[in-house]
C-alpha cells in the first residue's frame, strides 16, 4: 500500500495505519523525519488500545523522542499495553520497577511483570526471570526454577540462557 492511502486511512482512524504513520514520522520512512508529528499519530492509535502504539509511545517519552523525556508517562503506556496482554509491556514495565524507573522500585512488583510475559513464551522475559530465581532477585533464591525458566528460554535461541545453563548445570 503507498504511503498516501495509509495517510488516508490513518485520517479515519484506522489504528493500525496511525501506528505506521508515526513509526514513518519517528524514522523518517518515505517522510521528513519528524518524532513530534510520530508522538501525534501514535497517541491517535494508542487511545484506540493499540498496544504497538502504546509501546512505541512509552519509548518516545522514556528517551525524550518528539516529547519531553518523562518516565512516569513511559509507565503509564507501559501498563495501558500489559492490559492487552502484550508480552513486551509486560517485560518492559517489569523492567521499570526493576531499575525504579517511573516507580518506586519493587523487585517483586518487576517478577510479577516479567512471569506474565515469561509464560507467554517471551525469551527475554523467561531469560530475565531466571535470572531472578538465580540470584534471589524479587524472589526466594531457587536454583530449580532458574534452571527451569533458563530452559524455556534456551529452546527458543537466547544465547545468554544458554550459558548460564552450562554454568549452572554440571
């Protein structure tokens, strides 16, 4: 589809087409660079519960990308994304809580987020949670589940769980 007919539907209010036209503005795809013009559109896709949008402008305000850098908003999309159930948000706002990013920081509150988007299969997720169970971060320390989740995260490629779990089983 050319750029003027996803304009013409991102006009009336096709969401997935207003995510792409500030995905456009935010690289400057076809279009003059332009991160406030990017914020613009995907703050239309967002009120629409569209979790790429939601994602994409938690980024913008956590690197200060066409707004002001501010990440109290950046966990604010975060969780409007984690009530679509998107596996990202849900590793990203786990993230948050962990560094004390936007929150108080709150190692459990960060394991919670990070087992929501581990048991939907995301690699990175199931990585960082073993990771948690390994060194008693927000949880019991329990080599076991470590082992466990580092596994799950192993079968789909992460190079990192991979390692650990040559150093952790022997």
């Amino acid at each position: 589809m050319s750029l003027d007919k996803w304009i013409e539907a991102a006009e009336k209010g096709d969401a997935k087409a207003q995510f792409y036209i500030g995905e456009c503005y935010l690289i400057g795809n076809d279009v003059t660079k332009d991160q406030a013009k990017a914020v613009k559109w995907f703050h239309k896709a967002a009120k629409q519960n569209n979790a790429d949008a939601q994602i994409a402008l938690a980024w913008c305000y956590s690197d200060g990308d066409g707004v002001t850098e501010d990440k109290v908003e950046t966990v604010r999309w975060y969780r409007k994304a984690t009530e679509q159930c998107d596996a990202r948000a849900q590793l990203y706002l786990g993230l948050c809580y962990a560094q004390g990013e936007g929150v108080c920081k709150d190692d459990t509150e960060a394991v919670k987020w990070y087992r929501k988007a581990a048991e939907q299969g995301m690699s990175d997720a199931q990585f960082v949670l073993a990771e948690c169970y390994r060194y008693g971060k927000g949880v019991i320390k329990d080599k076991t589940e470590a082992v466990k989740w580092y596994r799950k995260a192993a079968k789909q490629g992460c190079d990192e769980a991979q390692l650990a779990l040559k150093k952790l089983v022997k």
